[in-house]
C-alpha cells in the first residue's frame, strides 16, 4: 500500500509465469496493470513502497528468488539493485527512512543493508557513531559520520564537550570534564540540502570516584543515583526494582522468564570507586535465582570490574544453572523467591586495591530462563597504613669531599620519594636511592628523607658528620742539589706522613733524586683523613772538568 495513497497497492506474484510478477492498482483493486517488465521469471516474494519520497514519485523495491529489484517513475522496467546485496531469496522488505537504508532479509543469508537508490537529487540523511558513549570525566571520545547520499560539509555540536564544535568529517578526542548527559548534534549538507541528526543524551559522563563504604539495597529510587544503565540494544528489557527482597522489600530483578534478551548482557555499574587509600577490599551481596530447566534455559549472574573506566573488564564472580540456584528448578510462574531463598555472596575485589578509578558491574546473561534477583550491595575496604619512612648511608662519618650513597629501606608502599642534603651536592633529590651525594665542608649535617603513598607521608632523619680533611704543607733543606747530593723533605700538618716515590715514610725523609723528581707526600690526620700535596727537587747535573 503506497503510504501517501491507500487507493494506490501492488502486489506480487510467487511462480514461475513469464511476465506476470507485479501488478499494480491505482483505484483500490477496481483494475490492475501489469508492471513486470525488467523482473527474471522466477518467484517474487515482497514488494516495499518508499515512503515520504517526494523526489523519486512511486518508488518501491521488489525482493524475487534472486535479489532485489527497484523503480521509480522515472524507469519504463524494473532495475537490478544488486551492488552490497547477495542474490538469494529475498522474502522481506524494510526502508529504514532514519538513515536512508534499504533492509532485505534473505533467505540463509541473514539480513542485509544498503543505502536507498540515489539519481543524485536527495540531500543527505545525517547520522553518526562513537567508539563510546559511557566515559570517565576527560575520556577522549571519537565520532565517525554515518551520514548517507555523500555529504560534503559537516558541522558537528558536542553539548558541554571540549572543543564544543567541530567541522571534521570524523571528529576526534572530544572530552566531557563535568559528570551528566549530554547530546551530540551532526548537520550533513550536500549540494542538494542539508539534515541534521540530535542525539539526546547520548554521551553519559561518569560520576566523580567516592570512597568506600558502598551500601545499595534498592530501596528508593531505580536505577540509584549515580548508577549507570549499560543497556546493550537500548530497549525495554533492563533490570528492573522488584517488589520483594533480602530481609527488605525490594531488589534488582532481571526478568529473563517472560524476556528473552537474545545474549544481550546488560549491566547495572555501581558508581566510579576510589580505591586508592585501601589494602584490602571485599564485596557481599544477596541473591537468589531457581533455574527454569537445564540449558539452555539456564541464566548465568557475572560481576566484573575495571580499572580502565570500562576499557577492559575482569570478571571477580561468575555463577549460573544450578551453581547459582538458591531454590529448585521452576518452570512456571515467574520465580519470586521466599525469605529462605537468598544466599550472600563474598566476592575479593583485593586485586583493585589501590586503583583510583574502579568501576563494579553487575552483569545479566539471561538465557530465557528466571528471573534473577540482586540485593544488599556492601563494598568496604581497610585503609592501607602510612609509609614508614627509614634509610641506610653507606657511612655516617665521612671525610670532606668523599661521596656517600643513600638508600631507602621505607615500607607500606611507597610510591615517591624525596631528600634534602643541606650544603651537600646535590642538595635534594626524588629518587628512591641516591648513589652520590658529596659535602665539602667538614660539620654535621641532618638528611631527610620522606617517603609518600596514598595515605600520606612518612618522614625520617639520620646526622652526617663530615670530618676534616688536613692541610698538608712540605718544605724541603733545599729545592735544588747537584747530582748526587742529598736534601731533607720535611711534611707538617697532619699526623703521619707517606712520601712516594721512594714508599718512604715519616714527618722527615732524605731523599738523593738521580734526576728532577716530583714527590707527593700524603698526611692522614688523626681523624684518619687524608691530604696530599708535592715538592719538585730540580737536580743539577756536575760539571765536566777537563
């Protein structure tokens, strides 16, 4: 039936009758023409109107035992509309006018989607995607244009988002910074106009991480607030609040009795966790659930989490069929269970601890079994302890100018660290251990070290004491002899003396150099520091007498 004219019908003819395919009526049936010219001799099984065209007047597609046929009345016969579509069995016709698509379902072939016939003259029909709609504040998020009839300009609208506009084909890195819902406009034009597709409410922003403890009983509003909705074909089968709880009188319920999702996996997400300050952290909840029968009307209940805002997910509990049953099998009604029939489930989600940002989903996989029924959420947590901030030197008594290495011995899991060495080089660092840190001046001097992680910081000091190093001086009872002669070289300054070369020891050594020579003295004070410093003895050669 044309959608603008009920009077105006077409029909269809399965068989093999050469020429007699389509016929079409303009009065209601009172008389008919034929219209078959174009279409093969073989059974035509569907015929679809286009509706609301007003450029293509009458156009409509036929699906025969081998694809899909079209005219409008422009065309004097039918045309093959093959391009994208398999030639099979063609036994229904759909137009999805939204986004201007042609929707064949064949027969073994599953069904199939091509865009409606274009001469050219249709503006194009806007609509677009995003790699993700449900996102932690700052999450980038990427749009490509599904637009069809070949736009050549777009002009995007991202409502609270950051850029806020945007005329890319593909827009990229779009960010939300607040938590709400927000809605994305796409403006597509052609030379032949222009459509605009709103999208309310599609970018959902994640509320700001709070802390533990978490307690849901489902007691007042549904979903709660700061919950989020994961509803994987966005319709009407969610879980839903049930009249009737553990030890209470409500409850999340997934009604897979009277509802077969078809292997959707929908989720209920518990508000964003801040789990950073916490050792340990453990989940309880209530649940019960009687199997229909053995698969595959058997549901399975999955809990899973992210650290990645729902990038990736690992599952922390996966029950179902039997395993999950709190009463026996029920085929009919719906199960509602009794006082009896819940069990707590413990569930260690340790592996989270210390994660900023954790995301906790409870997960339906009904198999068109029962309904399955959550209460009670408890998530808590113990505090991890501050860092207990302590380090070892490699000396705590050392000579001036000689380096000392620090390392830190801090427990409770530190993740940064500082220090400050005064008058030291370098005066500070951030590393967890500092190889070389060198004082010239002999005193003592306090080292502190801290060492943070997300509980706080934890502070420790240790005293340096940086001995003197001596002033070591020589004199010699002359600077310069004839060949064979000898001179005393005397140190001062310290305590003991070491004269090299000649491994010669004492505060006075005599010394009878061949040549010039270069003598080093080192002086180890009582402290037991050393310094050194050197005397040149220039040697005379003796003259030749003849």
């Amino acid at each position: 039936v044309h959608p603008n004219d009920p009077n105006h019908v077409v029909v269809t003819f399965s068989g093999y009758s050469t020429g007699n395919k389509v016929f079409e009526s303009t009065n209601g049936g009172t008389s008919w023409t034929n219209i078959s010219t174009g279409l093969p001799n073989l059974p035509t099984n569907c015929v679809r109107f286009m509706p609301g065209t007003t450029t293509l007047a009458d156009a409509m597609y036929v699906g025969c035992d081998v694809g899909v046929y079209y005219r409008d009345n422009t065309f004097t016969s039918w045309q093959p509309y093959f391009t994208a579509l398999p030639n099979v069995p063609i036994f229904d016709i759909e137009i999805y006018q939204p986004t201007g698509k042609v929707r064949a379902a064949s027969y073994g072939r599953g069904v199939w989607e091509v865009d409606i016939y274009n001469p050219g003259t249709l503006a194009p029909i806007a609509d677009f995607t995003a790699n993700q709609t449900l996102i932690c504040p700052g999450t980038p998020v990427n749009f490509t244009d599904m637009s069809s009839f070949t736009p050549t300009s777009w002009s995007w609208a991202f409502q609270g988002g950051t850029p806020a506009t945007s005329t890319a084909q593909n827009p990229t890195g779009i960010t939300w910074s607040a938590p709400g819902t927000y809605s994305v406009t796409l403006t597509a034009t052609n030379i032949n106009g222009s459509d605009a597709e709103v999208k309310t409410a599609y970018i959902t922003v994640l509320s700001n991480a709070v802390t533990l403890p978490l307690v849901e009983g489902f007691q007042a509003t549904f979903l709660p607030p700061n919950w989020t909705a994961k509803n994987i074909n966005n319709d009407g089968l969610f879980w839903t609040q049930a009249t009737t709880g553990a030890a209470s009188t409500q409850s999340a319920m997934f009604d897979n009795y009277n509802y077969d999702v078809g292997g959707a996996q929908d989720e209920m997400w518990a508000p964003r966790l801040n789990l950073s300050s916490y050792a340990t952290v453990s989940m309880t909840f209530d649940v019960a659930y009687a199997r229909y029968s053995a698969p595959p009307y058997s549901d399975t209940l999955e809990i899973v989490a992210s650290s990645d805002c729902g990038a990736t997910w690992t599952s922390v509990y996966l029950k179902g069929g039997t395993i999950l049953a709190t009463a026996p099998d029920q085929t009919t009604p719906i199960f509602v269970p009794t006082a009896a029939q819940w069990r707590n489930e413990p569930v260690s989600l340790n592996a989270f601890a210390g994660q900023p940002s954790v995301i906790i989903a409870i997960r339906n996989r009904g198999r068109y079994g029962q309904a399955i029924y959550v209460d009670n959420i408890n998530i808590t947590g113990t505090v991890a302890a501050l860092p207990n901030a302590t380090f070892t030197a490699s000396t705590t008594s050392v000579c001036a100018g000689t380096p000392v290495s620090f390392t830190s011995t801090s427990s409770g899991a530190p993740t940064s660290w500082t220090w400050t060495f005064p008058s030291g080089t370098p005066a500070s660092a951030t590393t967890q251990n500092v190889a070389s840190v060198v004082w010239n001046t002999a005193g003592t001097y306090t080292v502190t070290h801290t060492a943070t992680n997300v509980n706080g910081t934890g502070t420790t000091t240790q005293v340096i004491t940086v001995l003197a190093t001596p002033t070591v001086t020589t004199t010699a009872s002359s600077s310069t002899i004839c060949a064979g002669s000898s001179t005393t070289l005397t140190g001062s300054g310290a305590s003991t003396y070491a004269w090299m070369p000649g491994s010669l020891t004492g505060t006075s050594v005599v010394v009878t150099p061949a040549t010039t020579t270069t003598y080093t003295v080192t002086g180890t004070a009582a402290n037991g520091c050393t310094g050194s410093t050197t005397r040149v003895i220039t040697v005379n050669p003796l003259p030749t007498v003849t």
